[in-house]
C-alpha cells in the first residue's frame, strides 16, 4: 500500500514536471514570435522614420548649397575689391 503510494506520488510527480515543461515551451515559443512582430513592426516604423530624417536633412544640404552659392560672387567681388584697394595703396 505504502509502495504503491509512493509509485503515484512519482508518476503525478513526473506528470506534473512534464506538463511544465511543456507549458514553459509553449510560452517561450509564443514570447519568441511576440518578440519577432515586435521587432519586425519597429523596423517598419525605424525605415519610415529614417527615410523623413534623410529627405528633411537634404532640404537642408541643398538650402545651404544654395546660400553659398549665392554668397559666392559676392564674395569674390569683396575680395578682388580689397586687393585692387591694397595695390593702389
């Protein structure tokens, strides 16, 4: 009786351990995919927002491109004035 006992208490014992460690697989599986949607929707939004960044930083470059082309002459007449001011000096 006692024996027989024990022999239940181990195979509930080992029913138990078994049904855990299927439980803690299913749920580490379920987190792994979670994990890889969570992922891949953050790569989407990452792109999109990168891709604003870029097109707003070249507005940018070519704002600046265009300023500086524009002081260009500008700034050669000033110069080549002060050096035509220093030689008659």
């Amino acid at each position: 009786m006692k024996e027989e006992a024990e022999r239940e208490r181990e195979a509930t014992l080992r029913n138990a351990r078994r049904e855990a460690l299927e439980l803690t697989e299913q749920f580490q599986e379920k987190g792994e995919a979670r994990y890889r949607e969570i992922v891949s929707a953050a790569e989407g939004a990452i792109a999109s927002e990168r891709e604003k960044l870029l097109a707003a930083a070249r507005e940018d470059a070519a704002r600046m491109t265009a300023q500086g082309k524009a002081n260009v002459d500008p700034a050669v007449d000033l110069v080549a004035g002060k050096f035509r001011g220093a030689i008659r000096a």
